[in-house]
C-alpha cells in the first residue's frame, strides 16, 4: 500500500473515498469535516444532530456521495472523547479503521489528518497512523489456493492530509518511520506465521542472508561444524534430535565508532516438540512460532539498517528444531556452553533457555557491552500476565529504564520482573553448574535466573514474549496470528541508545 502525506484539501487527491474523524462530544464541525459537510449539503451535520453518529470508538458510519464529490463515498470515524485520545489509541482505531475500509471497498482513500492527531505530537502521531494502517491490513493467506478462502478487497493508497506545509511537514518525518517500523513488523510476522516445513532453520538464514543483501549489513551463517569448534554445546544439545541443520545466525549493523556495541538475541526454535520430554499433540502446531524472538532480531535489523543509527548492533538467532530421535538430548544428560559452563539437561523443553546461553556467551565473545535478548520461553511468564504484557528481567537499572521508554514509544507494554538471588537456588544441580529448570514455582524467574548466567556482569534484558507472541483474533493494529512482538521496541531502545 502506497501511504503519502500532503496539504490542502481532501478533496484534491484522488480517491474514492475520503474520511473524517468525530470525537464523542463534539457539537460543531470544524476543519475538513465541515468543508465535505458543506459539499455534502450538510449531511454529516443531520447525522450529528439526528444522533446517527456521536463520535464513538467504535463508530464508522459510511455516507453516499452526494453534490459535487468524486469520491464514492465519506466515512464518518468515531474515535470516542478527545480527552482520552492517545498515540497508543490512534495506532490502534487506524488499524480498526484499515480494515473496514478494506471491508467497505475502499480502494484509495483520502484522510483527514487533523481530527487524528489534534492535542498529539506530530511525529509521533505520524508513525502511529502509519503503523495502524500497515499493520492492522497485514493478512497472511498465500497457502490459500482458493480466491474465495482469502481476504477480498485492498488498499493501494491511502493520502494523510494535513491542514497546513508545516503540519505536513511533522506528519511526514512520523510517516516515514511508522513505514520503516510497521514493514519490519510485517516481516516479523510473515517469518513466525509460516508453517514451520516451510520455516527451517536453513530457510531463516536464506532470509537473513537476503536481508543482508539488500540492505549492506554483514552476515555469518555458522554451521554445525564450526559451532562444535566453537564449542556451543548447549546450543547444539537441541539440535541433535532433528535432521534439520541447525544454523546460527550473525548480523551485524556497523552505525558507530568505536567497540561499543549492542547484541540483540533472539530464541530461533523453528518448531518445538518437547523432544524427549514430549509436549501434548494439543495445540502443537503452534509451537511453529517458538522462533519468533529470532523472527524480532532479525526483523528489526531490517530497521535498523534502514534508519541508520550511529551505533553498532549484533543480531544473534540460534535457530534450530528441538525434535525427539535416536540422537536426541535425554534428560539427566549433562552439556557444556560456549563459555565452558555445565549444564544438567533436566527437561528438554527447556530447550529456549539452552540456546539462548550460547548466544549470549557468543555476544559476550564478540565484546558487546549491552545484551537484550528476546524469546517466548515460557508459560509462566503468560500466567504471570496474561496477553498483554511481555515480563522484562533486568540487571540494570538503566537498561531497563530505556527498554521501557522505547516500549512505550512502540506502543508495546512490558512489565519487570524480580531477579532476587534466592531464586537461583532452584536452579542448582547435583553433578554440573547448574540444570535447566527450577520446577514449576516462579519458572519465569528460574529461567531468567539460567540466562543470567550467560551474561556475566555485561548489562544484560530478557524479554520473555511467550504471552505475546501471536493474537487470537484481530483487534487494534494486530490481526489473528503472529504479532511481530517485540520488534519496535527493540529498534526505539537502539535509536534511543544511538541519541544517548
């Protein structure tokens, strides 16, 4: 979809349709709403005062063309109290807004910016509009074979205007890194939403490779071969049981001087089963997307690249299936990380947390002075909060307040989680370093515990998105199925760190 910024009148671009936003509680019309009023010979304000359209949030009321309009039509959006409206609210009522253009037979639709982004910060009201139409249309049908099974209609543009140059101005700088921030989304979720024959561990480095080609960052693909020269034996644990090749993945991003660098690492499972300790049949076929902390590095790096900080960056994905065979982990068995620490494999799945130490030790290898990593690890941390939030274990005051703000700025929510030392204590083994799982009591903490592990004393974040990973239905900017989780969050946290 073609997305542009421009100034005059809603009228000049060419569309098909044109829509104006009403806050609950307004009585006048003002602005653009009052000129197609006017051309409409007063209709919107009969429906205003008919009490046909009141501004609600869930309001979209379509009118007929009328009068001296080329447009097919004129929606009426509801967008509730002007008091109570927020970039967040704005990113997520565009993104309602797309689809039931879409569903409406819009083809090229001409927007009303100011009764959008009246009382907010331009730039930011900007890249939240952009953000809500690119992601609120993303669909993910290729398998179907039938017309009929995908979703009908599209949006090829969409023109935001805005009342004045220098408005447009502001609007268009948000616009552009909404675009940038939304496209690495979509990616994001078209990697996690594959069906996981179609998402091996071999195909994720081919899009990594690509990506590395198209935007001039380096990238290494290290092999099985080299990974045991490296000695990554806990990474490479997981993939004894599968006939997959495991692959790690290495992009980097140079946009600094000096050695100061940030390592994102993200949990590359490409399909989970448990392995020996053997998940349900039920609901396994969503453990294809137990790569989407992968899916997020990857995808940001994509930003990133695109809006060029000054500062360096290391994406880190360990991909790899984690299947039971003749070959496969058992429990009890005993493993050793990258940095030669040992390891009791108590239950094999576990396993997010087994390759994650060796990308984490790998990025300490590396000289990376900041860690973050990002991983649906486990389901505690979605009984902890539910599908709202992704848990955050930090130990760095200061990291974890930036990883806050850049969610913020993403409009994604996370909450911190405790750290406390004691809880290291169900993590101890008998015969090697430390095992694999604490038990079912506080097992997002224990997990977090593991990976501490790995950090050292370099400042170091997780992000457990297990909770967030995917949507059941579509609501707001996401849509039923992977959500991309994660991947503007972590691309403000590096444009914040590059600003300093």
């Amino acid at each position: 979809m073609q997305l542009d910024v421009t100034h005059g009148r809603l009228t000049q671009p060419p569309a098909d349709t044109l829509l104006v936003a009403l806050a609950e509680g307004e009585r006048q019309l003002g602005g653009e709403a009052a000129a197609i009023d006017r051309t409409l010979g007063g209709a919107i304000g009969r429906a205003l005062r008919d009490g046909l359209v009141a501004g609600k949030r869930t309001e979209f009321t379509v009118l007929p063309r009328a009068g001296r309009l080329r447009a097919k039509r004129v929606v009426v959006l509801g967008i509730g109290p002007r008091g109570q409206w927020t970039v967040d609210r704005l990113r997520a009522r565009s993104g309602e807004a797309a689809r039931q253009l879409r569903g409406a037979g819009a083809a090229r639709v001409a927007l009303a910016a100011q009764g959008l982004t009246a009382g907010l910060d331009p730039a930011a009201a900007g890249c939240a509009l952009a953000e809500g139409l690119l992601l609120g249309l993303y669909r993910f049908d290729r398998h179907h074979t039938r017309a009929a099974d995908r979703v009908s209609g599209s949006i090829e543009a969409v023109t935001l205007v805005a009342p004045s140059a220098h408005a447009a101005a502001a609007l268009r700088r948000g616009v552009e890194t909404g675009v940038v921030l939304a496209e690495a989304t979509n990616f994001a979720r078209d990697l996690a939403n594959e069906p996981a024959n179609l998402m091996t561990p071999s195909i994720m480095a081919g899009r990594a490779l690509e990506l590395a080609e198209r935007t001039g960052m380096e990238c290494k693909i290290i092999e099985r071969l080299e990974a045991e020269r490296l000695q990554m034996g806990s990474y490479l644990s997981v993939a004894n049981g599968s006939v997959q090749p495991p692959k790690f993945i290495v992009l980097r991003y140079r946009g600094g001087r000096g050695g100061r660098c940030i390592a994102l690492v993200g949990k590359g499972i490409t399909f989970d089963t448990g392995g020996i300790s053997l998940k349900p049949a039920a609901n396994m076929e969503a453990m294809k997307g137990d790569m989407s902390g992968a899916a997020a590095v990857i995808a940001a790096m994509q930003a990133i690249a695109r809006l060029q900080p000054r500062v360096n960056v290391l994406a880190i994905a360990p991909c790899t299936e984690n299947m039971p065979g003749g070959s496969a982990t058992k429990p009890g068995d005993v493993v050793y990380a990258m940095d030669g620490q040992s390891i009791e494999v108590i239950n094999t799945d576990a396993e997010g947390r087994l390759v994650l130490a060796d990308g984490l030790a790998y990025a300490r290898a590396q000289g990376c002075t900041t860690l973050v990593d990002v991983a649906t690890l486990t389901g505690a941390i979605t009984t902890a909060l539910g599908h709202l939030r992704a848990g955050v274990f930090a130990n760095d005051d200061r990291l974890w307040g930036d990883l806050e703000r850049a969610a913020g700025a993403a409009g994604e929510r996370l909450w911190r989680m405790p750290l406390d030392e004691e809880y290291a204590e169900q993590i101890k083994s008998d015969v090697a370093d430390m095992k694999n799982t604490g038990g079912a009591p506080a097992g997002s903490i224990t997990a977090a515990k593991f990976l501490q592990r790995f950090a050292g004393d370099v400042p170091w974040a997780h992000l457990d998105i297990a909770g967030v990973m995917s949507s059941a239905r579509d609501h707001g900017e996401l849509v039923k199925g992977s959500t991309g989780a994660a991947v503007r969050t972590l691309v403000h946290f590096v444009l914040g760190r590059a600003r300093g």
